[in-house]
C-alpha cells in the first residue's frame, strides 16, 4: 500500500500521515547527518516528519526538505511537518517567538503541527536544560492553559496549521479542555508508547475526546541513549514479537510499528540507518491478526524507557498519575 495514502483525520479537518519518520538523534551522531537521512527517508516515501527545537537539527531537516521541494520530489503541501515548543519557551510571550525561530531555522513558512514538548516548564534562557549550581534542574513555574491560548494564537496568524501536547497525562489534557474560552482541541498528545507501555488508558481517553495519540519511542530505546535506564529490557528482543514477526516473515520492528497502526495510533519510526529507513516503509504491507494484536496486547508491563526522572518534584511531572 501506498505510505502517503495512509492518513488519519485530525479534530481540526487536516489530516496527518499515519507513519512519521523521527528526527531526533543521540548527540553523537553529526548534525550534517540529519540532512542526509531526512533527504532519504523522504525518498523512501516517509511524508510526515517529526522535530522540534530541543533536538537542535531543525535547519539541518528544513534545508532536506527544501531540497526535496526543489529537486520535484515532493512539493511543500505533501510534507507534514511537526515543531515542538521547549520548557524554556513555555511562558505565553515566548511561544510566537519559539515558533518563529524554527521557522527561520527551517526556512518554512509555516508547520504543520506545532506542540507543547512537554508540560514541565523550565526557566527560560538559551540554555535547554538549565541547572542551579547543585546540578538541579531550574524549574518555571506556568499555567499552561495560558501556554494553550498562546498555540491558539500561533494558529490564527497562520504560523502552524494545527495544534496539541506531547507528554501530557489525562488530568493535564483535561485541563485544557475545560479552559473556559478554549477556541481550539489539541489535535494530538505525543507520548511515549510501545508493547511495553501500550498506553491502552490513555489512548482510550484522547479517543473519547477526538485527540490522536502520537506514539515516540514505539521501537522500545536505544540502550546507548544516556538518559535510558539500561537495566530495562530490549523491546526488540521480545520473544512474542519476535515469535509474531518470523510468522509474517516480517522484523520485530515492523510487528511494534503495526501494533500502533491498527489501534489508531499514529507512530513516529525514528532511525539513522538507511536500511532500516526503507524497511519501516513498509509497515502497510502486511496485517496483524486479532490473536497477534491481543497476544501484543499481553506485553503491556508499564515500562518506561523515557521518565525524565530529573523532573519529578516539578509540580505538572506528568508522569505521577497512572495515565
């Protein structure tokens, strides 16, 4: 089947292509990468991209697409391209600004989507991920209701097409819902989610509100990756996966990015290497089972590879309420 036709409607009447190519890297790969990558999955027929300002690659990933633009590949409308505001950006005033800095680092005119990246504000600054001389990090304190309405604003002026939250939990989401005034839903919440924590709560509550969840980290971790507990188990070495992938003579890979697929899930694949680029691709080639999503399903065991632990005395730690 044909990637680019794979599309999910979202609240606001854009649609987003159901499979997203991820661009943020471990800081050892070279930033010129990102271009190199970006350009090649976009030939493989990814259409929907994913960034944001804290992976510091966006002029890297802007300057890929532009090249694909120009070459005649694809035009700017075919392309899905989704921004994030940081924690340091997360006071009202600062959000037009965020947005229009990625814009000239992109070079676009406007994004596709444009979300809050997560809901722990830090003080703002151009450092990420600012410290106290103790090493802890310097929280901010801020309604993100009011964040909400400036996302809201950022859409009216035409800078991004649609809007909505990453790393957000239900009572947060809620929180914006019954804003008074609330001119418009988020279209999504980006959350960490895979076999192991399949988020079944969660997707159940944004499904009940129109919102799509957006799945990262959907292929487990890396066990390079600094920030990743090393002692968790690896995703991809799942014996069930594995077991599900040799029967449709398919990767563990593809099994998990299914699994997302026909529950509705829109899901990030994010990788660096060219092989495995074109083979997630792939991913509306074959289909799973009941008996395959329900033996998938059994995986779930709330492990999460991603629990910005540095966080957790924050008041708006999303990650304290069980879903």
């Amino acid at each position: 089947m044909d990637p680019k036709s794979q599309r999910v409607k979202l609240n606001d009447g854009h649609f987003i292509p159901a499979l997203g190519f991820g661009t943020g890297a471990p800081s050892e790969v070279p930033k010129s990468e990102a271009v190199e990558v970006t350009k090649f999955a976009i030939e493989a027929g990814f259409r929907h991209i994913d960034s944001a300002h804290a992976y510091q690659n966006e002029e890297q990933v802007g300057q890929a697409i532009r090249s694909k633009i120009a070459d005649g590949t694809v035009k700017r409308e075919d392309i899905f391209y989704t921004s994030k505001v940081w924690s340091t950006s997360l006071r009202p005033e600062l959000v037009r600004p965020a947005l229009e800095k990625s814009l000239k680092n992109l070079q676009l005119d406007y994004v596709d989507l444009y979300i809050i990246h997560q809901p722990v504000a830090l003080v703002p600054g151009e450092t990420l991920f600012p410290t106290d001389e103790n090493g802890r990090p310097m929280f901010d304190s801020v309604d993100l209701c009011r964040t909400w309405e400036a996302l809201e604003k950022c859409k009216d002026a035409g800078l991004t097409k649609s809007i909505g939250v990453s790393n957000f939990n239900h009572k947060q989401l809620e929180k914006i819902l019954n804003k008074p005034g609330l001119k418009y839903k988020p279209v999504c919440n980006q959350v960490e989610c895979h076999p192991y924590l399949n988020q079944s709560k969660l997707l159940e509550f944004c499904k009940s509100h129109d919102i799509v969840l957006v799945a990262y980290g959907a292929l487990g971790a890396q066990r390079t990756l600094q920030w990743v507990n090393p002692n968790l188990p690896f995703l991809l070495e799942d014996p069930v996966l594995s077991a599900i992938a040799k029967k449709h003579k398919q990767t563990p890979a593809l099994v998990a990015l299914r699994y997302q697929i026909q529950r509705g899930v829109v899901v990030l694949a994010k990788s660096y290497n060219k092989k495995r680029i074109k083979e997630n691709i792939q991913v509306f080639d074959f289909e799973l089972t009941l008996e395959d999503m329900k033996a998938i399903d059994g995986l779930n065991s709330n492990i999460r590879y991603y629990d910005f632990q540095q966080a957790v005395d924050h008041p708006e730690y999303p990650y304290s309420e069980e879903y």
